[in-house]
C-alpha cells in the first residue's frame, strides 16, 4: 500500500518538478540556439511531458478513468510553479499567466499517456522522445522569425456628467486611494495600481505625468489635442521607470515580449445627455507563444480600462450629484467595448 503510494503519487511528483526545473534552467541559458522561455517549445511542451510522465509511470493506469489521467497532473503542475518562484527562477505574474495554459496541456499529456499505455508495455523510448522534445524543438524554433503584434484596445463607459467635468477628471487625476478602484484580474496578478497623473507644459508640449505604486512612473506625451473633446498620447519610459523585480522580466514594460504604444481617451455626447468616455490602449506583443499571450494582453488591458473608466466615472459623477442631487442614482452602463488588432 505504502509503496504503491510512494510510485504512483510521490515519485511522479518529484520527477515532474525535477524535469520542469532542468528545463527552465536549461532553456533560459544565454545558449544561442535554443529559443528561450518565452517559447512554444516550453510553453506547450513541457507540461506536456510532465503530464506525460505523471501518468506514464503509474502502474495502476489501465484502472484509471479519463477524467483521473486528465487531472492526475495538476498536483505537478502546481508543485512546479510553486518551486520556481520558491527558487526566484520565477514571478508570481509569470507563474499565475501561464498556470491555465500548463495545466490543460499537462492534462493532454496524461491522456496521451494513457491511451499509449493501453497500447504498449512501458518503453524507456517512448518516454525519451516526449521528454527531449522541448529541448530538440527549441533550436528549430530559434530559427523562425518572431513578428511583433500591435493591439489597440477600446472600452468605453457612459457617465452622467458633463464634458468638463470628465475632462478635468482624466487630465488631472487626482491622488486615488485604493478603495476607488474595482478589484479584478490586474490587482490579482500583483500589477501595481495607478495612484495620480498630473498634466503639465505648454499648449505645444504637454505631457502627462503618471505615478503607479513600488515607484513606477512614466511619462504620456500628448500627440493631439482636443479640450473636452480628446486627447491621444504616446507613452514613454524613461530608465528607471520601472524598478527591477516591480514586474517579471517576461512581461516587463518596453521588455522583449511586451510594450506600451500610446493611447487616449474620446468624449461623444449621447443622445440622452450623457458623456460616452473611450479610453484606447495600443500595445505590442512579441511572444512565440502569440494567440495565448494576445488573450492574456488584452484581458488584463481590459480589466484595467475597466477599473480606470470606473473611477473616472465615479469621481465625475459625484462632482454633477453634488451640484445637482437629482442626477443621483442613474444606472451607469458599459457602452461598448472591442479590440482593433493590426
């Protein structure tokens, strides 16, 4: 029973995390030919082959249901991820980002596993080839071209509030405490929230400058503008404006996998007296793994746009209910929200 025990669930364990470990080592070397982390040879294929090994090795597999190879390596997965940031190989963003992505495909693997075992006796070979595939793919990769996506991403709300007023709302922000802000998937994954933005320059230069908290700050230079009409901008980062360890190196601002392009917010007067705000983010995503790191990009834009078009919202309209109290207590509703890629 013990034994038992210690094969089919200890030993699988500690392979899973050894093998995931070597490789991220391995793969994240200065070594030219292999094609780094941030790759879909180790993205897809090493929770595949830990899955793979989780299950393979089991000796009661022909016992186990679909579902039991499917999951069995989730316990792996997560002991994994959790070593990695033990060992500071890895972010908690990093690690959260990817999780969904490595437990399916971990998932995948056990079934593979599984229905080869129904197949065949166990064979070292068999085992050998999923477990040397990250390492043999990598350099393959390496060599393909990596073409950068930029993605402009729009959400807007309507608020009870005239266009002065919001206007004074988004150029000015004043210091915003964090019971303002909406708690969602940006503040789970330990993005730093915004804490004030302040205008400033001449008619011809103006540039607005923004404060996050752990000390980020950068900088939004104005490219067009249209007093309570719109405003359109073009981040920059300055060195040191992001301090070291603040983000994982895989998702970091101006980073090789990801950037900020510009932005801007637009004012449309509806139909029934109201102010629809538009706040629009560009940024650019470089990563091999590109339809699984453009989902995570714009879910995480969204949620913020959500939680700075909320607080707009919220300060705009406490100003006009101040003034005049009948406003108070009008549904509040998102007018629209897509994503232009290009």
């Amino acid at each position: 029973m013990v034994q038992d025990i210690v094969r089919n669930r200890v030993v699988p364990i500690v392979l899973g995390i050894t093998y995931g470990v070597t490789l991220r080592i391995l793969l994240a070397t200065d070594i030219d030919i292999f094609s780094g982390l941030v790759s879909f040879s180790f993205f897809a294929f090493v929770p595949f082959a830990i899955g793979f090994i989780v299950v393979y090795i089991d000796s009661n597999v022909h016992h186990r249901s679909g579902l039991h190879l499917f999951f069995a390596p989730w316990i792996t997965i997560v002991a994994f991820l959790l070593t990695t940031m033990i060992l500071l190989l890895e972010g908690s963003i990093c690690a959260l980002i990817v999780s969904p992505g490595f437990l399916i495909l971990a998932g995948i693997g056990g079934l593979t596993a599984g229905w080869l075992r129904t197949k065949e006796e166990i064979r070292s070979s068999t085992l050998s080839i999923v477990l040397l595939l990250p390492v043999v793919l990598s350099p393959i990769e390496a060599q393909l071209p990596v073409s950068p996506k930029i993605e402009t991403r729009i959400d807007s709300v309507v608020i009870d509030a005239d266009a002065k007023t919001i206007w004074r709302n988004i150029t000015n922000v004043e210091q915003i405490d964090e019971s303002e802000l909406t708690f969602g998937i940006t503040r789970m994954l330990g993005v730093p929230r915004p804490l004030e933005a302040r205008m400033d320059g001449s008619s011809d230069a103006r540039v607005r400058y923004t404060k996050w908290e752990k000390g980020v700050s950068f900088q939004e230079r104005i490219v067009d503008w249209n007093e309570n009409e719109s405003m359109y901008w073009e981040f920059e980062f300055p060195p040191g404006s992001v301090p070291p360890g603040v983000l994982d190196d895989h998702v970091a601002i101006g980073g090789a996998f990801f950037d900020l392009v510009g932005g801007g917010y637009t004012l449309t007067p509806t139909t029934n007296g109201r102010i629809e705000l538009a706040l629009t983010t560009s940024y650019r995503v470089s990563a091999r793994p590109k339809l699984y790191a453009l989902f995570w990009a714009n879910l995480v834009m969204g949620d913020f746009h959500g939680m700075i078009l909320e607080l707009v919202a919220d300060r705009s309209e406490l100003e006009m209910t101040t003034a005049d109290p009948s406003l108070s207590g009008r549904p509040r509703f998102i007018a629209a929200r897509s994503v232009k890629r290009k």
